[in-house]
C-alpha cells in the first residue's frame, strides 16, 4: 500500500488542469478551462476543468472525477497505479517493491502486456548497444542516418537479433508468459522470435506507455516485407496511434499545428532537428480516431508528401474525414525524389520551415490543382473533378469555410459560383438525410431499451397478453436532496458568519441527522453518513475529503455536483464588482438557510400526509391530540411555506 502521506503529497501537487493538458489542450473559459472530451466523440467543446476546485466534467457524456480519476480513467489504471502514474510526473518517490513472478501472475492482462513490452524495449536497446551484431548493423544504421545517442535513447531504438529464439528463450527464463509473448506479437506461435535482424521503433501511446513496436529490415531480401509491425492487441489499436504523438503533444500544443510525415525515420529526423510538433501516419490512411487525437490538441493539420501523383491521389481520399471534423488542412508537396528526411538534412531547420510555409495549399486547393493536371482539357474528366470537389466542400460543417471554398473553385475551374452552391446544397441535403436516419435508427433502438413488457392474464380465459409499455420516470424531491448535498460539499468549512464560528456543515449536520430517514437518494444519504460521523468525531470537514474519498459513489457524486456547466466570469480580476448583492459564490449562507427550509418543508408535508391518513383510519379513537399536532405541523408548513413564496394547495 501507498502511505497516507504521500497519497496526500501527491493529490497536493497533481493540479488537474496540468495531468489532463497532456492528453487534451485546455482554453480558459472564465474562472474554467474547457476542451474536446478525450472520452466521447464530440466536435463542440463540453468538457470542462475547474483548476480552483481540481476537478473535471464532461458535460455531453457524464464522465467526471480528480486528477487521479481522470488518469484512472483515461489510462485504465487502479487507484494505486494512478497515484504511482501521477508520482511519477511529479518526481514523488513511492516505495514500492519489485514485481516478482507470483505478482506478475495475479496481475491484469493490461498491466501484464506492458510489462512484457517494456521487457523486451531494454531487450532490444540492449542489443543494439552492447551486442557485436547490433553494434555493427543496427547502431550503424542509426548513426548513418545522423541520428544521435540522446535521440537514441528518448525513443527507446533497439534492434532485434538474427538469432531465431534468443528473445523469446530469454523472456521464458526470467518467467514471461508465452501467451502473452504471442498476444503481443513478440514471439510466434512456434515460440521463436517475431522480429529477426531489424532496427526497432517503439511505439508509445499517449501517456508514452509502450504499446507495440515496429521492425525495419536492413537486409535487401526481397522475400521479406520492410517493415514489421506488432499485432493489435489488448493495449494497441493502430487506429487510434501516431507514431510520435506522446513526443510531439506539447509542441502541437505550442505551435498549434501538427505536422504529420508518412515515416518513423522523418519524424525521428525532424524532431532532433527541432521541428517537434511531428507524428508519423506510418504509411496508412488517416481514421477517425487519428483525426480526433489531433483535434484535442489543434485544428490545423499540416501533411507533408513525398511520393508521386497517383500514390498521393489515393492518400486524398481519407482526408475526407478531417473536412468533416472541421478542421484546418494543408498540404505540402516536396521536391522530386526528396523525403522529409533527405529534406531536411539537405536545407536545415530554417529553409525547410519556410518551405513548409511557402508551399502550403489548403486542401481544396490542392487536391483541384492534382486532379485538373490529370484531367487535362477533358469535358468529362473536369466534370468528375468537380463532382468530387463539390463533395469534399459539402463535409465542411463552417458554413462561411464552405462559401469561400467554393468562391475559390469557382475561380479555379472557371464555372459559375450558383452552380456550385447549387450542387453543394444537394450533397448537404444528403448528407442531411442520412444523419436524420442515423438518429432515428439511434433513437429507435433507445426507445426499444425503454420498453417493458407488461403481462395481463385474462380471469375469464386464463389467455395471457405481453403487452409493451414505455416507462416513465420517477417523479420525486430528488432536487431538493441534491441542493442540500451539493452546499455540504461546497461549502462545508465556510463561515456563515464572517466573525463567526458556526461552519455550513456545522449548522447542516444537527438537522439532516434528525432528518436522514427522508433522504431518498442513496448516494446522497451516504454522503450525509460520512460527513454525519466525522463531524460526531469532532473532525474538520473539507471540500477534499468527499472528491477524494475512497468510494466511488461519494467521489462521483461530489464532483458531478461540484462543477456547473455554465460559470462565472473572472469579474473580480477584470475590476469588476456586483453592487447590489453579494458575488454568487459568496452566496452560501442564503442558500444553505433556504435549502434547509425547502427539506423540512418536504419532511413536514409527509408527515401531514402520514398524520391526516392515521386520523382517517383510527376513526373509534380519540383524535384531539393527533389533531392538535396536525395543527402545529400546518401551521409550521404554512410559515415556512410562507417565507420561500410558496403556494401550498
């Protein structure tokens, strides 16, 4: 276990806004900062991070939680192995002791394959560092292609040796799983080694885990393919990696553009030279998940190419996909016979920027010069291009973007603007209609979800009929429960006085405690209970203690109710004070008095209700004193009911 103390060292330094700007960039939004949710597929910003109160909330699909909660969740660790993720950052010491054979059996398979993947990356730097062979051939290879040992030893290079079972031999002594070895592609299903005399790229995910690893062969075998890559696996997805990316993410931050290259090498090259703000899209189209990494860092995406016409007309295709995400693309076409990497080292850091900034076209552009070269004067050939230039301008969702693109093609193809807008309007109202049916076929299998299927048995017959029936939702108080909890967590150790003693929880506590029975939300109660035992323990109460409680209902809870979508602005920064009243967030003392007055009013209406029932019922009985009490419960409801402006019926 992780001692007390450095659990609290730890959740002291790990500022939220800072754990999660490595995994999505943050623009303030007032006293908030807000970003692409890294956990659902949005376009529209809706996560929101709150750095005074060190919590977030993703306001499209719920999630929400600490620094440690989001690494948890984002990275798919343990409580413990978050707190070591985040000491790590933090450069906390955690004593800890080293994993042996039997820990490494109980572990989970996700934990289990990174171990074995960091394994066999000191395997292969090792082999390429302090082996004759790796030496000669793979250390070679790097340093011809002029990168330095610093580079070297950052991206974690190795090389595979030519032996056939050296790897796989070595990584079953010291007790690695075999199946693990071949989930991860590491070792073949005859147990020999799956990368045989290649340079070898690491690949890292986001948070610069290694995940799976690329093999470059050296030899001019043509039996063999060039490169190797791992298999997908429980911890890699090639759809939703760029190489580099973990290196890159704060120089994309910085520069607000990406630049993507189509090899390991360019990145390599370009990113010791200084140019960071580079991943590599290894050879294969952009998906989805690529776009929407990038997106969560910046809008605008720089591609360079270095293969011919018809190789980069065929990469166009998925380009596509960025218009839609609206995103900003440029292209850039090097010189013949040139590559990022021969490039670069050709015109160093200074020319090739300038290269880049001088021969960048924006995708409509680009994409109308490459096709018209192909089509020449052809009538039918244009027309095509054309076709397949209205439709890329369609996905644009900026409406402004669009209506520029297609002044800037009509200028081009030298057709008449109405015609283009003509068209375009078709592809939109397509593309309109399918997203329609998109929803409804969503909205249909929702409602499917919603139905329950009720059984009535006819008495006469004994014929039994399922008839379905939508169901509805419980109306009850929950709000007012939730104003409650939400100011005992917010405020709890605030003065309602400024000269005062008396704290929110100390004059919350006393009254739920006679009260909790009517708490009807779980959660709710359970947040009452703790803060009901700490206060009896004479503890002090904070705003920390519930978003950092080890259950999750209480942790969830507090931090979904610590955070509005909507916030205020930094008035008091900008010299700006309200005159008549005091800033809202100073408001908790009217708040906490009339959230108690709105639950007893609840409480006292069900006790009315339970009083006026028993009267009903015992009507052989004396009922003077339970009328009496009816009457001081009314009387009660009426003053209180009074006093919040509400209208009893």
């Amino acid at each position: 276990m992780i001692p007390a103390k450095t659990i609290d060292d730890i959740l002291s330094v790990a500022r939220v806004e800072e754990v999660i700007e490595d995994f999505v960039a943050l623009k303030r939004r007032g006293v908030n900062m807000m970003g692409l949710c890294p956990f659902h597929d949005e376009k529209t910003p809706s996560f929101t991070v709150s750095p005074a109160k060190g919590i977030y909330k993703c306001f499209g699909c719920g999630k929400s939680g600490t620094s440690v909660g989001f690494i948890m969740e984002h990275e798919n660790l343990s409580y413990p192995e978050a707190l070591k993720y985040l000491a790590n950052k933090y450069n906390i010491t955690v004593e800890e002791r080293e994993v042996s054979p039997e820990d490494r059996a109980v572990l989970q398979l996700t934990d289990a394959l990174h171990i074995v993947n960091n394994f066999a990356a000191e395997h292969f730097t090792k082999n390429l560092l302090e082996t004759d062979e790796g030496k000669a051939v793979g250390l070679s290879y790097f340093k011809e292609r002029g990168f330095r040992q610093h580079t070297l030893d950052q991206w974690q290079l190795g090389f595979a040796m030519s032996s056939g079972k050296a790897f796989t031999n070595l990584a079953l002594e010291k007790q690695y799983n075999l199946e693990h070895l071949q989930k991860l592609g590491l070792s073949t299903q005859y147990e020999s080694d799956f990368f045989k005399s290649r340079v070898i790229f690491p690949i890292h995910n986001l948070s610069g885990k290694i995940v799976a690893f690329a093999g470059r062969m050296l030899s001019k075998d043509k039996n063999q393919p060039k490169y190797l890559n791992s298999p997908e696996s429980e911890i890699y997805n090639k759809r939703k990696i760029l190489y580099g990316f973990y290196f890159a993410k704060t120089a994309i931050r910085k520069a607000d553009e990406c630049i993507v290259v189509e090899g390991y090498t360019d990145v390599l090259t370009l990113f010791q030279g200084g140019v960071e703000n580079v991943v590599a899209s290894s050879g294969t189209s952009f998906t989805v998940d690529q776009i929407r990494l990038i997106k969560r860092f910046t809008d605008n995406i720089k591609i360079i190419y270095d293969g011919d016409p018809a190789g980069i007309k065929a990469a166009l295709r998925g380009l596509d996909l960025v218009l839609a995400e609206n995103m900003d693309v440029r292209l850039v076409l090097l010189p013949k016979d040139e590559d990022p990497d021969s490039f670069f080292k050709k015109s160093g850091q200074d020319a090739f920027s300038k290269y880049l900034d001088e021969n960048a076209k924006d995708f409509i552009d680009f994409k109308t010069t490459l096709l018209l070269s192909e089509a020449g004067n052809d009538p039918i050939k244009r027309s095509h291009v054309l076709r397949d230039i209205v439709s890329s301008i369609a996905l644009i969702p900026d409406a402004i973007k669009r209506a520029m693109y297609v002044k800037q093609t009509s200028s081009k193809m030298e057709i008449e603007e109405a015609i283009l807008i003509a068209e375009v309007e078709k592809d939109l109202q397509k593309l309109k209609k399918e997203q329609q049916q998109q929803y409804h076929r969503e909205k249909l299998r929702e409602d499917r979800n919603n139905f329950v299927t009720e059984v009535i048995v006819n008495p006469e017959d004994g014929q039994v009929e399922m008839i379905p029936t939508t169901t509805l939702p419980k109306i009850n108080d929950e709000h007012q429960e939730r104003d409650l909890v939400r100011i005992l967590i917010t405020s709890c150790d605030l003065m309602l006085e400024k000269n005062g003693d008396v704290t929110v929880h100390e004059y919350l506590i006393p009254f739920v405690e006679e009260n909790i029975d009517f708490l009807a939300n779980k959660a709710y109660k359970k947040i009452f209970e703790f803060a009901i035992s700490k206060y009896k323990a004479s503890q002090k109460i904070a705003f920390k203690d519930f978003i950092h409680h080890e259950d999750a209902d209480i942790r969830d809870t507090a931090v979904d109710l610590s955070i509005s979508k909507y916030a205020f602005a930094n008035w008091e920064e900008k010299g700006i004070f309200l005159q008549t009243q005091q800033m809202p967030e100073e408001n908790f003392k009217k708040d906490c008095y009339e959230s108690i007055l709105r639950f007893r009013l609840r409480v006292l209406k069900k006790e009315i209700n339970e009083l006026e029932k028993m009267i009903l019922e015992n009507s052989d009985e004396d009922k003077t004193i339970d009328i009496k009490v009816l009457q001081q419960l009314l009387n009660e409801r009426n003053e209180i009911a009074k006093e919040l402006t509400q209208i009893v019926l």
